[in-house]
C-alpha cells in the first residue's frame, strides 16, 4: 500500500523536490535548486549474527565503509589489507561482517537493505529537517516489472518520501537530465582513479609544488608576499583557463614567455622519476597499502595522532599566514568559503 501526506499547501512548500539514481554502483541525490549534493557507492556493510546495519556508503570522502565502525568492530578490520572495489572489500571483512551491495543491474535485490540505504540518503540530504518530507523521483532501468517498481516506490515511502515517483533511465537521458555528460564507469574504477587524482595531483601534488615554490623564493630573499602571490594565488588563474579550454588554451591565452617557460621547464620537474613515484602511489590504492594505513591511523588505536600531526604542520607554514594576510585585501574575503567534511 502506498502511503503519502495529505495534499496540503503547507506541506508542498515546505518540502525539498529530490531526484535519486539510485545505481548499483554508486548514488546519486540531487535536490532542487542546490544539484547533485550526495554522490557515494551503493554498499552497506551488516553484521551478519543481528543483521545490523553498521555503514553505508563512504565517510571521510573515502569509498570504503570503515570509518562509522563501532570499536569493536574496526579492531577487526585493523589487520586486513584492502582493495579498492565491493567484492574485494566483501572478500577481506571479518567473518561477522558482510558487505552487502542491495542494487543488482540497477534493480532492488535486498529491499531491507535497500530501505534502509535510502533512509540514510534522504537524512543525509535532508539535514536536520525531519518534520519535511520530500517529493522524490528515482531513475530506474528501462525494462523493471512492475513489482520492481513497485518495490522501490514502497522502499523511498518507507524511507521518508511524501511522494515517490519513477522515471526510466532512457526516458531520463531523452529529456536532458544528462545533458552535461554521462561517464560510464565502474566503482572500481571511480574508486581508484579518484584517490589518484587526489593524492598525486590535485592536492598532494599540486600544494606540494606550490609550497616548494613558495619556500624557493623565499629562501632566495624574495619578500613572502610576492612568492605567495607568484606561486599560490595565481594558480587559480590558470586553473580557470585549463577548465574552460584545456591546455592548449591555456597556453593560447598565456604570454609566449611563459608558454615557452612552460615547455622547457615542466619536464625538468615532471622527471622518470616522478612519474615512478606516481606509479607507486597508484599501486599502493590498488593493492591497498593506502587503505590500510588509512584505516589504522582513524582507528580508535590510532587515534587519529598522525592525521592530525601532520595537519597541524601544513597548518603553521609560513604561506598560510602570508595568504590570509593577503586574502583580505579582496572583496571576498569575509565570505565563508569553507566547506564542512
């Protein structure tokens, strides 16, 4: 039986229209007027004796379910070496635990599990407004029966939906809702390739070069606010031209000081070497050395000492005090530009 509020005005404008795609792999929220605000893996990971949920999809940014694990539940996870995909995380837990992915062929396979997935990411989504119920619409395969659908109409009511709706994803696609772009993918894939990119170039290695930057000029007696603004601050600006047109326009707008600057340097810093490092990292996510260090350091033993050692360094850097000093001095400045993770 389908449950739903009373049509009632107050109701309609208090609640978050919400469209989920709800994948086998990986899902989706996306809430009007904000986008897409939930993107984690389909896996929820149960205890198998009571059959309790202990996660589901991914904390810390980090596609693996470890990090909202009671006590004793991590120190067995402690000793385990991970992959980076569902099965191999399902193959390595602990007898008791058992990692369930409740979406097979973008079909519900474990309504149970399932339901409770889609509580998770509706609260999530929802934030601290438990008294509204959403209207949700959720992008199913084309060819589902209609106990299929009537299963995950029933599983997003059940969840906390006012309303549930379905639309087929082919039908999805014809009218736009991918227009930006549909990447097909694996969660193996997305896992891997994401924390690359993270580690070897978008963070790790991007801050790291702007830092040796930074300490380069600094140490050859140019004044700090200038290297900050030479190595730090202007990244933002080539960042913008490769996002808007690639390399090659990036270098098209640059002058042809720097475009040849460009060319003779950056295989000087880039060497064999690097790109084995870069190797290296790769192997240690596939093989899942990362993982596990990752695990024992947020693990109650581990108390999180070395994580926050290390932020606490890369906090008192020279640079961070020159920024914010500097930051200030725009328009900009007093807006909260962090985002909470």
């Amino acid at each position: 039986m389908k449950f739903t509020f009373p049509n009632i005005s107050i109701f309609n404008n208090m609640s978050d229209d919400m469209g989920i795609d709800l994948g086998t792999a990986n899902t989706l929220v996306h809430c009007k007027d904000k986008g897409i605000i939930i993107r984690e893996p389909s896996v929820v990971a149960v205890e198998k004796d009571t059959n309790e949920v202990l996660a589901i999809g991914t904390d810390f940014n980090f596609n693996i379910f470890c990090c909202t694990l009671t006590d004793k539940h991590i120190k067995g996870f402690a000793d385990i070496t991970y992959n980076s995909t569902v099965d191999s995380i399902a193959a390595g837990t602990p007898g008791n635990i058992v990692a369930i992915r409740p979406m097979k062929d973008g079909v519900i396979a474990d309504y149970e599990i399932t339901q409770s997935m889609l509580k998770y990411f509706i609260k999530q989504a929802m934030g601290n407004r438990t008294f509204v119920r959403p209207r949700i619409l959720v992008g199913v395969p084309s060819g589902v029966t209609e106990v299929e659908k009537r299963a995950v109409v029933d599983a997003t009511i059940e969840a906390g939906a006012r309303e549930a709706y379905l639309i087929e994803e082919p039908m999805a696609a014809a009218i736009g809702a991918g227009r930006a772009g549909i990447l097909e993918t694996t969660f193996k894939e997305e896992t891997e390739t994401d924390l690359f990119g993270e580690q070897a170039v978008l963070c790790g290695g991007v801050c790291e070069l702007m830092t040796a930057g930074f300490e380069t000029l600094v140490a050859a007696g140019y004044e700090p606010e200038m290297a900050y603004f030479e190595c730090i601050h202007e990244m933002k600006l080539i960042v913008d031209l490769i996002y808007q047109s690639g390399f090659a326009g990036m270098r098209y707008s640059i002058s042809n000081t720097a475009e040849y600057g460009d060319y003779i340097t950056g295989p000087k810093l880039i060497t064999e070497e690097t790109k084995k490092t870069m190797k290296k990292i790769l192997s240690d996510i596939q093989d899942g050395t990362f993982a596990k260090d990752f695990l024992l350091d947020m693990s109650p033993a581990g108390g999180q000492a070395h994580f926050r050692a290390m932020r606490r360094k890369a906090a008192e850097h020279p640079s961070e005090k020159v920024g914010e000093e500097i930051r200030k001095l725009y328009s900009w400045s007093n807006e909260d530009k962090l985002i909470n993770n």
